[in-house]
C-alpha cells in the first residue's frame, strides 16, 4: 500500500489570510501601546471585579464608603503625620502634582468634586489642626490634608484649580478645608462669598495671649536667633505700647478681623469654637460642630483619650490601626518663659478687644 497525502489548495485564501493577520498584529501592537501607556488602567474592570471590590467597602449592611480608604487594603486609615504631609500637600496644590489625589484614593471611582460647603477659616495656633482631624473621623466628611491657602496665597490660580484640590464626595458627604491666614485676609471674605455666599465657616479661636505666645515658639523653632517676645510685643518698652504690626499680636485681634466677615456673612453662618474646650471637653465642641454642619453626632467620647505627655487629647487607636494616633511632635511645644509682667500687659491690650468679641459673637470665652 502506498503512502498517500493530503494536498489543500490556500490560493484562493492567500489574500484573506494575510489580511486577517494584518488586523490581527494591528489589533496586538494597539493594545501593548495602550497598557504601555497606562490607558488600560483606566478601561472599565469586568463586572465580577466592581462586585467583589464593591463588597468589601459595603459589606453586609451596606455601609458607606470610607472617606479616606486606599488601594492598598488598609481601609481605615490613620491620621497623617501632618509634619510630613504639609510638604507633600504643598507641593501638590502649587501645580507640582496635586492630580496625585484621585490616584491614591478608592474613593476616585465614586462621587463628583465639589466646593467645600464648610471651611475652617481661623485662626494660627487657635487648634484647627485638631479640628480637622477630628473631623475626618466621621464618614460623612471629606476633607483636603494641607492647607490650600487658595483665598489668600492662590486665587489668581483660578476656582477650577481650587475645585480639583477637593477629594471627591458621595451624596450626603459635605466637602472641607482649612486655611487659618484667611480670617486675617482682607480679601478673603469677598472671594469666599463670590464662590458661594451659603459657605458655612468655622472659627476656633485661643486666649489671644496664649496664642500668640504659641506663634512665636513655633517661629523660634525655625528660627532659634529670633529677639525675645517682649523685645517684639513692645513698640517701646518703657511705656508699654503694644506692636500690633507685629502678626503674633496682630491676629489676636479677633474683633476686627470678625467685622470685615460679617459685611459678607450673617452671623449664623459663623460657628466660634473654643480652641480651650478642644483640649478638655473634645467631645462636647465636637457636639457642637456636627450640628452646626448639620452631621450626626458619629464623633463623642469614645474616639478620645486624653495624652498626659503632649497635654491634649488624640484619637483612640482607630479599627486597623497599630496603634493610637495623635498630632504631630510639633504640637504641643513647651513654651519658653516669659516674664509675668509682659503677660500681663499684653493681656490688659487684648481686654477691650474680647470683651467687643463677646458681644459680637454672643459667647464669654473667659479670657479675662
């Protein structure tokens, strides 16, 4: 028996061959460009993936999104070492890179960026940190780290920028920020007016003596050749007259810098928290806080301890987290000594200025 083969005749398939091919390595070398390029990361993942990963941020009962969640797992995040952050913030909101938010947060998936509803708007070394902080406990807020300084540093820069600096919200989330220069900022109420004139504002404010004691150590820090605070504080020593040109002194003044607002605000759109009450009822001002914003009481007691070390209290050690998590080392600073007699003077000068804060506001903060 011979051998026998089997002959095909391809002439007829030649052309469509070679031009399937052609479409196939073209369809090949388009998808490499494209994953090289990183566009496949933003194509739609299959549905089985949006539903596995949808089930771990909404388990069972169908809890709302996290507000600060990330990729790497760690759902429940621990507040920043704000030291570090700054840096990395600033550089962001100077046109260095801030489009590094929407790539380092779950949250980029879901929800619009929006104008903040509320903004700490005062005031330096009053406790605004921890404000924040506190804060971005409840699930409800969302809020940008640094401060954006947009209505007093970078307003040329345009709303549009302002806008992409805000995390992204889900509905009945209320955006946030913080910027203490803009309660002193002249032009800071006609801008933050002329973006909305509804913008809730918050103010904590300090014993203006205190606070400006806690400015210059933080200034000293920085810069350890700096005068005394008395040689600063006095115009002249010997009769006593206060330097309010000097910042330290200038921003205690809550009286004046509270009229410029309230030509573009009413009153019930301020909230006036005690930066004293911060440190030894956190829970009560927080009360107070939620409703002004019009949140549920979710931040109380229970997110607290008091830090006997630092002198100020930090949050419990949040689900997840290793451990306890308070301010950076910066807060909390031992203040240097200054003579009793300077005090006293400074706060003399600050009286008739708290006693027309009072009234203004409708609160005794019992500085006097």
């Amino acid at each position: 028996m011979g051998c026998w083969t089997t002959s095909f005749d391809f002439g007829h398939l030649k052309a469509h061959s070679k031009v399937s091919v052609f479409f196939t390595m073209l369809l090949i070398f388009t998808y490499l460009f494209y994953c090289l390029t990183g566009y496949c990361d933003s194509m739609p993942s299959p549905l089985y993936v949006h539903q596995s990963f949808r089930s771990k941020l909404f388990p069972k009962e169908g809890k709302k999104l996290q507000p600060d969640a990330h990729w790497n797992g760690s759902i429940v995040r621990e507040l920043p070492d704000q030291d570090a952050t700054d840096v990395e913030d600033e550089k962001r909101q100077r046109g260095l890179g801030y489009d590094t938010y929407n790539n380092l947060s779950v949250s980029n998936n879901f929800g619009t960026k929006e104008f903040p509803q509320a903004i700490i708007i005062g005031v330096k070394k009053g406790g605004t940190r921890a404000l924040l902080e506190f804060l971005r406990v409840h699930p409800d807020v969302r809020a940008v780290g640094a401060e954006p300084h947009f209505f007093d540093r970078f307003y040329e820069k345009g709303l549009q920028w302002y806008r992409n600096l805000m995390p992204r919200t889900l509905d009945g989330q209320i955006t946030m920020e913080k910027t203490p220069s803009y309660f002193i900022t002249r032009e800071a109420p006609s801008r933050v007016f002329s973006m909305s004139r509804s913008t809730k504002l918050i103010v904590v404010v300090r014993d203006p003596v205190t606070r400006a004691v806690s400015d210059y150590t933080q200034t000293l820090t920085k810069n350890p050749g700096l005068p005394s605070f008395q040689n600063l504080v006095f115009k002249n020593s010997t009769t006593g007259l206060i330097d309010t040109s000097w910042s330290a002194v200038r921003i205690g003044i809550y009286a004046k810098h509270l009229e410029n607002w309230l030509r573009y605000f009413p009153l019930a759109q301020l909230l006036f928290v005690s930066g004293e009450k911060l440190v030894t009822d956190p829970a009560g001002e927080m009360g107070r806080v939620q409703d002004f914003l019009g949140l549920k009481r979710v931040v109380t007691n229970k997110h607290f301890y008091f830090n006997q070390t630092k002198g100020f209290p930090c949050l419990k050690k949040p689900e997840g987290s290793s451990r306890p998590r308070c301010l950076g080392k910066t807060k909390g600073r031992p203040h240097p000594h200054i003579p009793a007699e300077v005090l006293h003077r400074l706060r003399d000068f600050y009286r008739p200025f708290n006693m027309k804060f009072y009234q203004m506001t409708g609160q005794d903060f019992g500085w006097d």
